[in-house]
C-alpha cells in the first residue's frame, strides 16, 4: 500500500521493519504522537511495527540504537520535552537528539526525530492532534523515505 504526504510524496513501507520508540513522560501528548506515527505505518503498509515506550526522552537514543542493530529498517522517535522553569528542558532535549544523531551515524539507520521541543503545551497539543499535520505522522514519513532513499543508495 502507498499513502501520499503533506508535499504528494508517494510512500511506501512495504518489506520494512519499522520501530517506535515513545517517551511516557508527558503521555497526554506522545501518546497522540505515536497514534498518528502507526497510523501512518500501516497506511503505509509496513511489514512490521515494533513499539517500544520508555520513561522519557533521555532514554530514547538508547532504544533507538538497539532497535537499529536488530534489523529494522527505521527507527521513529517519539517525546515531548515541555520548557519548565529550570534549564533541564534544554538539557534533556540538547541531549536527546544528540544521541540519536549518534546513533543514526554509528549504526547507519535512519533515526527520524519527532521528540517535541516546545516552549509551551499549547504548541505540544497542536503538534500531537489526528491529522496530517501530526509531528509522529510527520516523523513515520520521514523514516520511511530515509530508509527506501538508503535503498537506492545500496543499488547503485
């Protein structure tokens, strides 16, 4: 099956093994992320959804790497980090996706980063509704044509 992004990109995850990696740490958002992320997926007819929930975003690199050295083809990464009044918001998002800029590298597997970086949960509840607009929808997308444009790169 193929399913057409925001920009009528065709795309399909057939054959693909495809994890889901999602931070429980602010569940009344990425739990909306994820939704729209397998909604996305299996649209997109992928071969294989592993979901994985963690504590929160800090510990998603760590399973993205070893859902990235297991055989799947993409890994998506799913949190919100919500600006507080300390500095541990940016430490924690800094982070994050420094880690999982890693392990994209290291391991050679597409790494799509849909961990949210918001000043205030208004912006993190707009990005976590149904529909296309859906930064976990958005992030599924962005992994699958990472990993099919791999694929091209390896035939040739």
């Amino acid at each position: 099956m193929r399913v057409t992004d925001e920009e009528s990109h065709d795309i399909s995850a057939a054959g693909l093994r495809i994890g889901v990696v999602t931070a429980l740490f602010n569940e009344s958002i990425t739990s909306g992320l994820t939704a729209g992320a397998i909604e996305f997926l299996e649209e997109a007819g992928a071969s294989g959804i592993r979901t994985v929930t963690v504590p929160g975003a800090f510990e998603i690199p760590l399973f993205a790497q070893k859902l990235a050295t297991s055989g799947y083809h993409a890994v998506v990464c799913l949190g919100a980090v919500i600006e507080g009044e300390t500095d541990h918001y940016e430490q924690v998002a800094n982070r994050t996706s420094e880690g999982l800029m890693r392990v994209q590298l290291d391991t050679g597997v597409p790494i799509a980063f849909g961990v949210l970086t918001v000043r205030c949960i208004d912006h993190a509840i707009a990005r976590s509704q149904p529909g296309a607009k859906n930064k976990g929808r958005e992030a599924a997308a962005a992994a699958v044509m990472a990993a099919r444009a791999l694929e091209t790169l390896d035939r040739a």
